[in-house]
C-alpha cells in the first residue's frame, strides 16, 4: 500500500480529466488530473453507512478492513457535518529469516496498517451560498518490505522469504 492516492473510504466517485489540466488545476496538472470526490454533509437528512472486508492469502496472515462514515444535520437546512474512518490491515506473507541460518525472526513480516479519518462540515447561510471545509488525516505503518530472497524462498512450496535485517 505505498501508493501516492489517499485511501478514501467514503468516496462518491472519481473524476479522471485528461491532460492538459493547467489552467484548472495549476502548472502540476499538465498530464491530468484525478479528483476524488467525496460525499457532501446532508443539510436535510442522517445518513450512515459501515463496510466490512475480510480476506486471506496462502501461507500468510488475514486481511481486514473497517470503515464507517456518518452524517447530521446539526442545524436544518444552515449546518450539517459526516466523518468517516477506516482502518485497513493488510496481512504479510512473507517471513523475515536469519540469512546466514535461516532461524525465523518474524513470520509474515510485511504488515501494513493503514487509518484514514475524514471531517466535513457544510455552512449555508443563504440559499445560494454553501461552504464546506474538509480535513483529510490518513496514517500508513508499513513494517516491513514485500520483497522476496529467491535463494532464501521457495515459490512452488509458497514458502516466501526475505533476509532483511530489520526491526
């Protein structure tokens, strides 16, 4: 999970635009843009929605993912606010050994976990007037590389290794 994409749980669609972009979104965009574009806060009505995901790779460990967003309106028709969250484990399958030995140091080393929280708050003060700041918070924790040691693994037994030292 070492993408440069923000891992947006609460997402109503995306948008790719084909380049050039610069005069819309800045000399960076020539190539294009992609925008992700999330779920506004309701003024009118509630809203709520949760995701689960369970997964598993031969010979390594579960991966699962959470994710919940909600949204109010605080006050009718003027304020309303949606958080989301979302936590996402990746389970490793590759296995950390000594290089010199091949003693186990750490079973399914590649983990990654991933957080996500997302807070919009919609302001109307007049009919043709919304205004809606959002923060975006998202932590990765990668702990190790998914890289192999081909002399160390053996792909037909899908027994994957590494011998990097790391802690």
């Amino acid at each position: 999970n070492t993408n440069a994409y923000p891992t947006i749980f609460d997402l109503d669609r995306v948008e790719v635009l084909r380049g050039p972009q610069g005069t819309l979104f800045g000399a960076g965009s020539q190539g294009g843009t992609i925008r992700f574009i999330t779920p506004q806060p309701d003024l009118v009505k509630s809203s709520a929605f949760i995701r689960t995901e369970l997964a598993s790779v031969t010979g390594g460990e579960p991966t699962y993912d959470t994710g919940i967003a909600v949204g109010t309106p605080l006050v009718q028709d003027k304020l309303a606010i949606r958080l989301s969250g979302d936590f996402r484990h990746e389970g490793g399958y590759i296995d950390r050994v000594n290089p010199l030995n091949g003693d186990m140091l750490d079973r399914n080393s590649d983990w990654t976990n991933n957080s996500s929280l997302r807070l919009a708050l919609t302001y109307a003060p007049t009919d043709s007037v919304k205004i809606t700041p959002s923060i975006l918070y998202q932590r990765t924790f990668i702990n190790n590389k998914s890289a192999i040691w081909n002399y160390l693994s053996d792909r037909g037994a899908d027994e994957f290794r590494t011998g990097a030292q790391v802690e």
